[in-house]
C-alpha cells in the first residue's frame, strides 16, 4: 500500500484485473478513478516474501515484484515502485468474520448463479446444506476448487489445495539410477480431493459452509459425500529370522515374543460378509489387485473364512501352525487379506 499525490487536473475511472497461476504478471489496461491531492493505491496478494524451505530458496520470487506505475498521466509515466510501501496481512473477509454464523447475515452477499459466475480468484463464497442421515463419515469434495479454506458452521476444516499430479504413469522400471519421476502414480489426480468433515459440528439442518477461493475455482462442483466402506484390505509380514530365535530363547532369555497379527474391523453395524482374497506366502500386488506369488498356503482362504466369516471384527496370528505346514520354508512369508463386509444380520431363533 501507498499514497500518490495527484493534480487537480486529473481524471479517471475504476477498474480491476488479476494474474493467474500459470501468467503472474499482469497490467490493468483502463481508467482508475483518482482525485486530487493524496490517493491511496493498494494491492492485494496471495503471498508476500521469501519461501524458507527448497533449493536455492534465496533466489525465488513470491508476492507483488513490481515493477508498479501510473501510466497517461499529465506529466507521462510515474513509476511507484520505490515509493516507501507498507503492508498487512489479513483480508477484509477475515477480520468481519464472514466464516462465522452469527455474523452472516450482516454482511452484503451478492446472490449470483454458479452456473453462469466466471472463476475467479479471492473470492468468499457462502451455502447452507442440511446433514445427511446415518452415521457415515462425511468429507466435503473439492476437486472442483483451487486453493483456499473452509469453514462449517464458523469450525475451519482447514486449507485446502487441489493441485493436479503431472508425469509418466504407464511404466515403472526402477533400472538404471535413481531418478525422482520413476514408477509415479496418481497422473491426472488431485493430490488430495476429499476433506474430512466431523459429524459433532453439524446440525440437522442450516449448516453454514464458507469458502474462500485464493487462485479460482468452479464452486458448483463442491459436494458433501458420505464414506461407505464395503470392503478392506490388510497385510502383515511375518518376523525376520532373528526374532524368530527369541521365541525359542535362543536370543534375550525372559523376553516375551509376541507373533504379528492381522486385524480386520468393521464399522458399527457391518460384518465380515466373504474373503475375497488371502494368502499367507508371497503374494503380489495391491489392494483390489492381489494375486497369489511362488509360494502360497493352500489353506489361506479356509483359515480367514472360518476366523472372520459374519464377526464385525477379528485377528489372524501370523503363524505356520494356523495355516497347516510352512509353505516355502527359510522364506519371508507375509499375510495378505482383502475382506467384503455387508449389514451385519442378527438371527433370531424361532420354535413352532
């Protein structure tokens, strides 16, 4: 922020642009509205400074840079960029609590179609929604936004940034030297999409949710989603050999060795319905892609069928014994699960 002093003789009208992401260097092309004598100029930013972490972070560039003039004055081009500037941190938004219920309907909002409301950056948006039913966690789906922050019901969710991983996501060979784009996941996804919204800050109906876009956003996309789980998957590596020895007191006499296990847990409500997949060997891949490797118990799914079958929870010792015979001895075995789970059915015994 600065002042100018500007003659009597001098006319112009208001206007406004902005930079984005990907051009951070703008100029505004049109007339401003100055009066004579002292005006005030200010600008407003996302970020001001230095970055304090990164690589040669000394010579990145972040916030207003300049150079700032007045250009089609009487005397021609005025250049502010080394006039004294100060500065505060804080937006208008914030300081009149817009995120805050009780201070809502005080403020001016514009009342405007999503459907036809241009992205934009520094932007407050504001909606009430009612709480859905049942008791799912809930998470609020804001692929369709930038970068900012939420608030519900006055509570901040927290910042909140959908930046898109870009790379090489169809081949993965860790051959040859190290490098950091090898084997990606995730190309073309949000790094994070959903954010976590806890059921004790809602009411039944007219919750507030405040939003404020820093860089642009589409927010009819925003939705509140439920988080219904009906399946899991798990997998628990047997010890390496050395902790073997300590179960047969072969290493630190008195110690007591405790055997891994697997553990399966359901929501209130649910059981374990089916075991789609399990086998205590060397089984490949990830979850929702498991296939069985060289070596595999053929008693793997007998085993998790009969401990875990219509509980809403139980625990697998990972153990020779539970699985008949060591299927590939002075190997390192693991247990790898992929559980279904339904509404758990409560069964009612009946006589004639």
């Amino acid at each position: 922020m600065t002042s100018v002093d500007i003659g009597e003789t001098e006319s112009f009208l208001h206007g406004s642009t902005f930079g984005t992401r990907q051009n951070r260097r703008f100029t505004y092309r049109g007339k401003i509205n100055l009066h004579s004598g002292t005006n005030r100029i200010a600008l407003l930013s996302v970020a001001v400074g230095l970055p304090n972490v990164g690589g040669h972070f000394e010579s990145w560039n972040t916030g207003i840079l300049g150079p700032v003039a007045l250009h089609s004055l009487s005397q021609g081009k005025r250049d502010l960029s080394w006039q004294k500037w100060t500065y505060q941190v804080e937006l208008r938004g914030e300081a009149m609590n817009l995120a805050y219920p009780t201070n809502t309907p005080s403020i001016g909002w514009m009342d405007t179609s999503l459907t036809v409301q241009k992205p934009q950056p520094l932007t407050w948006h504001k909606t009430y929604f009612d709480a859905p039913e049942g008791d799912e966690p809930l998470a609020l789906d804001m692929e369709g936004m930038g970068k900012g922050q939420i608030w519900v019901n006055g509570e901040s969710i927290g910042r909140y940034w959908t930046a898109f991983a870009t790379g090489d996501c169809d081949h993965c060979s860790y051959t040859g030297t190290y490098k950091p784009n090898k084997c990606l996941s995730g190309c073309g996804q949000p790094t994070q999409r959903y954010y976590h919204v806890p059921r004790s800050w809602l009411k039944p109906s007219q919750n507030l949710l405040v939003i404020f876009e820093e860089i642009g956003g589409n927010p009819s996309a925003v939705s509140l989603v439920k988080r219904s789980v009906s399946g899991v998957c798990a997998e628990v590596s047997e010890p390496p050999s050395e902790y073997q020895e300590l179960a047969t007191g072969k290493l630190w006499k008195g110690q007591t060795f405790h055997r891994p296990k697997v553990h399966l847990k359901w929501s209130p409500g649910q059981a374990i319905s089916a075991i789609k997949f399990a086998s205590f060997g060397t089984p490949l891949g990830k979850c929702g892609r498991y296939q069985q490797g060289e070596c595999h118990a053929a008693t793997s799914y007998a085993s998790l069928e009969r401990k875990c079958v219509g509980k809403a929870r139980c625990a697998v010792t990972i153990s020779n014994t539970n699985f008949g015979k060591d299927p590939c001895p002075n190997v390192l075995k693991r247990l790898t699960v992929e559980a279904v789970c339904s509404p758990e059915t409560s069964l009612t015994s009946w006589k004639p």
